[in-house]
C-alpha cells in the first residue's frame, strides 16, 4: 500500500507469439507481492508479425528504414484505453 492506495497490475494479452511479455510481468508483480489481473483481448492488428502465425518476426541489426512488420498502430494508446476503462 501506498499512501492510502492498493496496487493492482494488469496485463493484456493480445495474442502474441511469445509469451515472455507475460511471463515477466508476473515474475515482477510476484515479487513485490502485488495482485495482477490478464485480460485476453482482440485487437484488429492485421499484417503484423508479432500477432500473425504466417509471419516470422524479423531480426534487424539496424534501425529499419521502413515501418518493421512488427508495429502496431496505436498499440499503447489502445492498451491505456483498456486500463482506464
């Protein structure tokens, strides 16, 4: 508790490949003995490689100078919406 406020965590799960994203975020919140909450949601993020099982997510050396399939449109913003709501 923090100045009169109880910490809760939550976590969306959008489908993507790899579960290290989750996987860490328990690991986090078991630690500080803080309650967590995962949210299955569907988004429609179509083309990328992060959600799509046709697509192998690439590796990059450098910066991309094209947007990398990996994007997300307004992956964030749409992620804070959720919480908020």
């Amino acid at each position: 508790m923090l100045k009169g406020y109880k910490c809760t965590c939550l976590m969306l799960d959008c489908g993507q490949k790899h579960s290290k994203e989750i996987l860490s975020s328990v690991k986090i919140t078991k630690s500080v003995k803080t309650e967590y909450s995962i949210i299955k949601i569907n988004l429609p993020w179509f083309g990328d490689s992060l959600t799509s099982k046709n697509k192998k997510i690439p590796v990059h050396k450098h910066l991309p100078k094209t947007i990398p399939s990996t994007y997300a449109p307004r992956r964030n913003i749409n992620f804070l919406s959720y919480a908020l709501s």
